[in-house]
C-alpha cells in the first residue's frame, strides 16, 4: 500500500514514517506534508491508498483536508493527540485513529483493519458520515454483518451486550446486531443522553418510560422492555436523572 503521512509536527512525521517502513513490507511511505494545503498537493501528486493524518494543524484541520480531496480510493487514519471532540466523532463514524504517540502494536492493529476492509465505498461513507459529525453529532457508523450501517443517534432505544457483540434495539423493532463490545460503545453514547444501567445494558434517557423500585430497580422503555439496574448503578443512574 502507498501511503501518505500529514503532521505539521516533524519529528512526529519522522516518527511515523520509520515505524511504517521498519515494521510493514506491504506498506510504503510515499509522501509527507506538514499541513491541509501541503497535504491536498500531495495526495494529487501520488494517489496513495493510505492517510495518515493530523487532526489538528497550522493551517487547518485534518477535516478540511478531508473535505477538499477526493475520497473514494482512500483509506484513512487518524493520528492525534487528545482532542476529545474530534475522537469522539472520529468514533461515531467508525474511522480508525491512533492516540501519539502511536505504539506499534497499535499501528499492527489499525493496518490488520485496512488490511481486512473489502468494500472502499463504505470506507468514504464513513469518511462523509465523520465530516458530517464534525458539525453535528447525529448518527453512527455500526459495523453489522451485512456492512456499514448508519444510524440517528435518536432512533436507538437501548444496546444489549451479548459476550463480544452488541445488538442495537430500535425504534419501530428493527435490531442490528455489531461485532464490537458494550464498553466500545459506552463512552461515547453516555455524551448523548444514554446511561448504563447494568453490565448487560445501556439505555437512551429519551425512551425512559418508568422506574420501579427495588433493590437496584427495574425500568420500563417506551417500547415494553423490562430491565434490572444494577444495585453498584444506582445511585449514579439518579443522580444522572436529576440532571434532566
């Protein structure tokens, strides 16, 4: 794979790039820039396969980079230090990132994924989906069985664990069952009004219909389901309501 990295810093640009030509054959180095207006020239002029990208740079943000080129024969990941918005978009939309400094286990792990991605057009529709959550955080990316699937944030009722999957329970009864943990998605749903109500289940606050008592308690969705919270989350499940 040809691969371009975009960092305005260049001892991290260095970094990278001897990481990549010392622990993969299968991927080049092909180009480096150090901005979005130095990044865009050289995606033109060597058509790589593979981004490597900054989130946050002199000129501008990895986003309006993205933004300005053509997506559709591009892998790409994000290389950044901490920014909490740009991450949790970046996750929402399912695209790979690496926190600097990238550890090569890690690197081995999000080019195993590159490796293993077979259809390039839901790879730009989660790079369209990202640039789109950059402004406005309303849908995410799951990863199904049968492809990518993109989701209003707003028509999930409640996720279920079921050992290393997730089952996404919808409004209207539709399921979507995802290759990933519970914890994967907690994180992130929490900052958009879901909580965790048991090892087994988080639940979106909007879809809350009642809470009976107990020794944890049980709640009751909109749409009839009937779970237990954990008696170690309950306290903090009313103190997140009291926040309403």
């Amino acid at each position: 794979m040809r691969a371009v990295v975009v960092d305005d810093e260049s001892k991290a640009r260095e970094y990278l790039t001897g990481l990549i030509n010392t622990g993969f054959e299968d991927v080049e180095v092909v180009g480096e820039a150090f901005g979005v207006e130095s990044g865009m020239k050289i995606i033109v002029e060597e058509k790589p396969e593979l981004l490597f990208l900054d989130v946050q740079m002199q000129d501008g943000t990895g986003f309006d980079l993205l933004a300005g080129i053509d997506r559709t024969n591009l892998q790409v990941i994000f290389v950044s230090a901490y920014d909490y918005f740009a991450i949790t978009a970046i996750k929402f939309s399912a695209v790979d990132f690496l926190l600097k400094p990238v550890e090569l286990v890690e690197l081995q792990k999000a080019i195993d994924k590159i490796r293993q991605q077979k259809s390039l057009t839901e790879v730009k529709q989660k790079l369209d989906l990202l640039l789109n959550n950059v402004h406005r955080i309303d849908k995410i990316a799951l990863p199904s069985l049968y492809g990518i699937e993109f989701v209003l944030i707003e028509d999930i009722v409640r996720c279920q664990a079921d050992n290393n999957y997730t089952t996404f329970y919808l409004t209207g009864g539709e399921k979507i069952m995802v290759s990933k943990t519970l914890k994967e998605y907690e994180d992130i749903l929490t900052t958009k009004g879901f909580f965790r109500i048991h090892k087994s289940d988080i639940i979106n606050l909007a879809y809350l219909k009642k809470y009976i008592k107990g020794e944890g308690g049980t709640v009751i969705m909109e749409d009839g389901t009937e779970l237990q919270v954990s008696r170690r989350r309950k306290d903090d499940f009313f103190a997140t309501l009291s926040q309403m």
